[in-house]
C-alpha cells in the first residue's frame, strides 16, 4: 500500500515499563455504504492513515528532561508521548471513524479545512467530548481521509454540521468540499 502518510506505527518504548503498541492506527481501509430510499446504494472505500497528534502532544509544563523521557519521534517530527491521548484513541478512534456515515456520529467543519467527528464519551464518571478533525482528499485514484489530531475537550466545540456522505459525493464527483455557513 502506498499512501502519502505514514502507514505503520512504531511501538512506542515508555522509560519505565513494557513497550506500548501502536498498531491500531496501522492504515486500513473502511468501506461506506450509503442507502437511501428508492435509490441504489453508493459504495465508498476510504484509506484512512492517522497522525502522531492521536498520541502525543506538547508539554511546555513539563521540564526538558521529563518532555525528553515521554519523546516519540516520528519521521517528520518528534512529540511527547501522552498517555490520555493514547487511551482515548484506542478505546474509540478506530470505531469513531468506521462510523463517520451514521446518523449518530456528529460531523462538523473544522479548522484549515478540515472536518471533525465530535463523540460524547462518559468516562470513569466524566463527560468529555472527543475532538477528531481529519481531512478528506483524493490521493493516487484512493479516496483518503487522513486523522490530523484527536484530543479530549470539556465542552462541545462550535461549527456547522455536515453529512459525511456530502462530503464523500462531491469528492467523487470531484466537485468542490462543503464549506462552513459563514
């Protein structure tokens, strides 16, 4: 498979304790199906490669020598490892984005033109929103959506909602994306 991103992910080796696998955000391939009444099913295949950003962040309150012992370094850049990141993405990510076509899953714009799956998640008692953009392209005759960040927020972030499977058929016809509603 040849994709403009990175499409396996190293292991990440914590200084204290066993290595941390991070196969989960290993490409892969999710197919959606689009039915509507009356109307035959229109199949997408998505290649879907995931950032660095789903598991690391910059920790300017942390000192150079704990920032150093957390670093995971990517072939582009290099960022401290984040455990609540790295949990979140594993227990919901995957599932997030295999979702994008149903009706539950809230698809937004936004920010640099990109689109993000916002999820209420209840965790240990807390609720949070899980904040996903991702971009969605064409790349080599592949539809793509590649996950730039993933990251917790404590309250609903703003932008207009807009149907995933919009955004796959303008991309198809090759017609320009949906905007925000200014």
């Amino acid at each position: 498979m040849n994709l403009d991103e990175i499409t396996h992910w190293k292991p990440f080796q914590p200084p204290e304790g066993d290595e941390i696998d991070l196969s989960y955000l290993d490409a892969h391939q999710v197919t959606y199906t689009h039915s509507a009444p009356g109307k035959a099913d229109i199949i997408y295949n998505f290649w879907v490669t995931y950032s660095f950003h789903c598991f690391a962040k910059d920790y300017p309150e942390k000192c150079p020598v704990e920032q150093a012992s957390l670093m995971y370094h990517a072939p582009k850049e290099s960022r401290p490892f984040c455990y609540r990141r790295y949990e979140l993405s594993k227990l919901h990510l995957r599932n997030i984005i295999e979702n994008l076509g149903s009706p539950k899953t809230r698809v937004s714009h936004a920010q640099r033109a990109s689109y993000a799956a916002v999820e209420l998640i209840d965790e240990s008692g807390d609720t949070i929103w899980y904040y996903v953009p991702f971009r969605v392209y064409k790349e080599k005759k592949k539809f793509r959506i590649h996950v730039t960040s993933a990251y917790p927020l404590d309250e609903r972030p703003g932008g207009g909602k807009v149907g995933f499977f919009k955004i796959a058929n303008n991309l198809r016809k090759g017609k320009k994306l949906p905007e925000p509603q200014k």
